[in-house]
C-alpha cells in the first residue's frame, strides 16, 4: 500500500521530477533557452490525463490530472496562468487519498516563471509553498528565504511549457537539451535526450509523435536513468500525449484522454482509439 500512496504522488504534475543533468554532456546545438517563444499553446487550452499504475502487467486507472491555461495580469504584467490539478481515484481514497494543485504565471514574453504556487494533500501530508521569481535579483523568495537562481530558471510546470516549444526539427537523435529548474529551494541543471519521431497509440488514438526521454536521479518511487520516455503530439501544439516509467516496484503510464481550445488543429491525429 505504502508503495501505491508513492505512485499517485505522479499526480503531483512534475513532468520532469528532479532530473539529473550535466550541461556539459550536451551535444546537440546551442539551446536557446532564455530566447524562446510561444508558438504551441493558448489562453484556454485545458489537456485531460488519466495515470495508470501496473504491478503485474495489468494496468489499474489510479487516478487523474488536468491542466489548464488562462491569461491574466500581475504585477501589471501580462502572464499565462496555468494549473495543474492532480487527483486520486476515488476507489482508492482508502489507501492514501491526493489532492494536488499545482500553479504558475508565465511572463508572456520572456516564457519565464513569475511565480509558483504548490499545494499538497496526500493522505494526511499537506505542504503550501508560494515562490516568487524576482528576475532583476536572479532569486527566488520562498516561504523558507530567498535563494540565487539562474537568469532562466523555470519551475515544475513552467518547464513543461518550455519544452513544448522546443524547435525539435534543430536537434538529431540522441542530443541532449540542457535547462534549468528550481523546486524544494535547490536549483537542478537538467536536460532531456531527443529520440525521434515514431507514431504512438494511446487511449485516446492513434498519433505521430516527438519521443525524448529525461534523466532520472534513482530515488524511493522512480528507478535511476532513461526510464520514463514522453510522447508529444508531432504538430504545432506538441501537446503532451503519454508519459511511461519503471518504477522501484510496478510501472506508471499517463495518457491524454481529452483537449479542448488548443491553438491549432489536431493534424497529428491518426484515428481515434
């Protein structure tokens, strides 16, 4: 039971939880990380995903995430307000119940993280942490002090976000795409290996997709190493598609199971379910 509460923390919406990065191993070109721009998503945009967890090869439905994106304005800046919601099934509320949100406010012109709000509710673990990126000061005021940050650090779900506008069709298979993340009040240099393109099935449909794969510091849910592997659509959304892991015990799968307002036309799908 204890290893199934640690499954459903994936509802948390850490789409590359803590990866372990050596900026210097990167091989493909120069990224231009501080440079980049959205070109994927809109104000509006809500992605519907359902997690699956399997111990014996069959996979259970543990529960589910939404993620959705709103324009807004603070600080008399314009931002994009994204929330991620995660949340267990209710069949298994008895073992561990979680209730995770997960919020951020990208500047919509530098595609920066302004600020970041966590607040868990897993079983009776809560935690609330509110951040705010201070870019003049490159530092991040958190409940717990103020730390020195890079000049483009992203959190959890701006980095998500980030990725999307990645311009794939630059790298070749097997290059490495170096950022920066910060979250617990550490900064983590991090990247993520480009794969390749390969068509995808889901329980959504069928997909042409973009493949890459994070590097993962081996912990007490996740194994060490290229063992989760991310799906995106292989058109102008690159919306996220599936997410599969090992884990320490069982596995993990994430499927996008519904999208409403996104900024182009689905051209990646293939055929429904």
């Amino acid at each position: 039971m204890m290893q199934f509460k640690s499954v459903l923390l994936f509802l948390n919406i850490v789409f590359v939880l803590r990866l372990n990065a050596d900026t210097s191993l990167q091989t493909g070109p120069p990224d231009d990380f501080c440079g980049i721009r959205n070109t994927s998503f809109k104000n509006g945009e809500q992605l519907n995903y359902v997690v699956y967890y399997s111990i014996i090869g069959l996979y259970v439905n543990a529960g589910n995430a939404t993620l959705t994106t709103n324009l807004e304005r603070i600080n008399n800046r314009q931002v994009y307000h994204i929330t991620g919601v995660g949340k267990s099934n209710s069949s298994y509320n008895w073992i561990s119940k979680v209730d995770n949100r997960y919020e951020t406010f990208i500047d919509t012109g530098t595609m920066q993280p302004v600020k970041f709000i966590r607040d868990v509710h897993e079983g009776k673990h809560t935690k609330y942490e509110n951040i705010t990126f201070n870019r003049t000061a490159s530092t991040a005021i958190t409940n717990d002090g103020v730390y020195k940050v890079p000049e483009c650090v992203q959190d959890v779900v701006s980095c998500l976000y980030y990725a999307r506008n990645i311009n794939f069709n630059k790298y070749k298979p097997g290059d490495k795409i170096s950022f920066s993340m910060f979250f617990d009040n550490e900064v983590y240099n991090m990247y993520i290996r480009y794969i390749g393109k390969e068509d995808v099935k889901t329980k959504y449909g069928k997909f042409r997709a973009v493949k890459f794969k994070p590097l993962l510091i081996k912990g007490t849910v996740f194994e060490g190493g290229e063992k989760m592997s991310v799906w995106v659509t292989d058109d102008a959304n690159r919306v996220p598609l599936r997410v599969e892991s090992s884990l320490i015990v069982g596995s993990i799968k994430v499927d996008m199971m519904g999208y409403k307002n996104l900024r182009y036309p689905m051209t990646s799908l293939k055929s429904l379910r």
